[in-house]
C-alpha cells in the first residue's frame, strides 16, 4: 500500500514537471535549453536552436511553434521534419 502511494506520488510529480509544456510555443520556450537566435540568411526570420540538456540533441523550434529535435552539427534539414519534439522544462 505504502509502495503504491509512493510510485503514485513520484508520477504526480514527474507529470507536473511537464504540464506546462501545453503551453510552449514559439515565444514562450522552455526553460533550460540555452536558446539562441539564429537568422535565416535566405528569409531573414529568426530561428530558435537549444539543447536538449538530457540527450544533448539539438532542438528547433519553428515560427509554426512546432519543436524538432536531431543529432548532427548545423540547421535543421528537410529529413529532421519528422523529429517532432514535445517541449518540457527541466
């Protein structure tokens, strides 16, 4: 009984870390991710790269608000469009 209430606890907790990931977008990013601002040479927007700090990857967050994450040096490319990426805090 008293293991049950614990792991109840821990995931009461660990899901309360991530309930505000609803509320990401494109100006209001997670927090932990060391984001900078890149400007796209060809279009002139800002883009916003961070960190993931628990797999390193990359993240990048479009003006549509969607997140992608990859792992390779540079931009996002064509082929990282399907590495869709739920923000959280850390």
């Amino acid at each position: 009984m008293i293991a049950r209430a614990m792991a109840s606890l821990a995931l009461v907790a660990a899901l309360g870390g991530c309930a505000s990931s609803f509320s990401f977008d494109y100006n209001h990013l997670p927090k932990g991710y060391h984001w900078r601002t890149v400007i796209d040479e060809k279009t002139g927007q800002l883009q916003y790269y961070g960190r993931d700090p628990v797999t390193g990857w990359t993240v990048y967050v479009g003006p549509d608000s969607t997140f992608y994450t990859y792992n390779h040096p540079g931009g996002l490319r064509p082929q990282d469009l399907g590495s869709r990426w739920t923000p959280h805090d850390i």
